[in-house]
C-alpha cells in the first residue's frame, strides 16, 4: 500500500424532497463541494494527498422507506428526470468507484468529480 493519501467527498445529483427553499441551498451548496474537492487536491498535491469527488446518480438504496412529509411539489419535479435515468446503480458499483479512487491505479487522478450516473447526464 502506498504512502500517497486520498480523500474522496461524495455529492448527490438528485433529492426526493425540495422545497425552493432546499433546491435554493443544494446547488450552491454541490458546487461547492467541488471547489473544495478541486481546491483540497491543488493545497495537498505536493504532500502526497489527492482529493476527488463522486457525483453519483440513482442508486438503489432504502432511503425512500425512512422519509416523512414529502413534499407533493418537489416529489413531482423530481421524478421528470427520473424517467430519464437509463438505469440506477446498485451500491457496490459505486463501491467500486470509490475503491478505484483510493487505490493505486488512480495515483494521477487528483481533483477530479467522477460522474458515475449511467449516461444520465449526457442526455
């Protein structure tokens, strides 16, 4: 194992519940995420430390059965893009995402947001 440190922040690309008032706050709040990822691999490179990010898309998770009060408004604007997703992900495949930006393979790859959403985004 190497001595070269890394850090990986994660970002979500979709909520089930938002609010104007929560869809006023996450996107800034996504964005800046990635200025830390970036800014965090630029401060540390030289010290052996790498800083990257995940935006991952759907994953099939059990989120939906501990969520309360969803709102009807946001629920509604989130599923238009729902129909979009090709497909979603199960958990190890970002799993495995995650576990190929710690090892030694990506020894290059600092302050990268890695997209891991099926095509979703490029649609």
């Amino acid at each position: 194992m190497s001595s070269f440190r890394t850090f990986i922040t994660r970002g979500h690309k979709k909520s089930l519940k938002r609010s104007r008032k929560t869809a006023e706050r996450q996107s800034p709040s996504k964005h800046a995420v990635v200025g830390l990822t970036k800014n965090t691999a630029y401060l540390y490179a030289n010290e052996g430390i790498r800083c990257n990010g995940i935006a991952p898309g759907a994953v099939e998770t059990n989120i939906g059965q501990s969520m309360t009060n969803i709102n009807d408004f946001g629920m509604g604007r989130t599923m238009l893009g729902m129909g979009l997703n090709p497909r979603t992900a199960q958990p190890e495949e970002i799993a495995k995402l995650a576990l190929f930006l710690v090892s030694e393979e990506s020894s290059f790859v600092n302050g990268a947001i890695v997209v891991a959403d099926g095509g979703w985004s490029a649609y």
